[in-house]
C-alpha cells in the first residue's frame, strides 16, 4: 500500500488521538501543493490504509459523517494498563 508507512508514522505514537482525512493525506503526501486530481487519488489510497487497518482492528472511525470523521489508533489493554511485565521470581 503506497502511503501505509506514513499512516502508520503519525498515527501509531499517539494513540486515541482523533486525526482528520486532511491531515492524514498531507502527510501522506509531504505536504507538497497538488492538482485536485492528485489530490483525490492519494486520499482514496489513504482510505484504503484506513481501511485495512480499521478491518484489522487498529484503527477506529470516530463519527459518521463524511465531512466530520476522525480516525484514531485504537488504545490497546496493554498499552495504557500502568503494570509491568517481570519475568522469574
């Protein structure tokens, strides 16, 4: 998938933020100024990402409207659980 890394760099480290589908095809995109067709391409193919990873589980859709959904990487138990792991006795 042609922006998967970008997605995942700016979305992983901070999870439970809500990003918005501008943000994340500006980063996908390096910020560069593009033609409305560019433009629309990498946002389908940033879709696709999300996508994937919403159908994995990592990634949840933060409301339902098309011109106000987020997308936020999902907070897992053991990310946020405050415990620690200690191996042996």
């Amino acid at each position: 998938m042609k922006y998967a890394s970008e997605i995942l760099g700016l979305m992983r480290p901070y999870p439970g933020r809500a990003f918005r589908m501008g943000q994340l095809v500006r980063e996908a995109t390096s910020g560069r100024s593009l033609t409305p067709a560019q433009t629309e391409a990498a946002r389908k193919g940033v879709r696709r990402v999300l996508d994937y990873l919403i159908e994995g589980g990592h990634v949840e859709r933060i409301g339902e409207g098309t011109r106000s959904t987020s997308y936020a990487w999902r907070r897992l138990g053991h990310e946020f659980s405050g415990s620690s792991c200690e191996l042996g006795p």
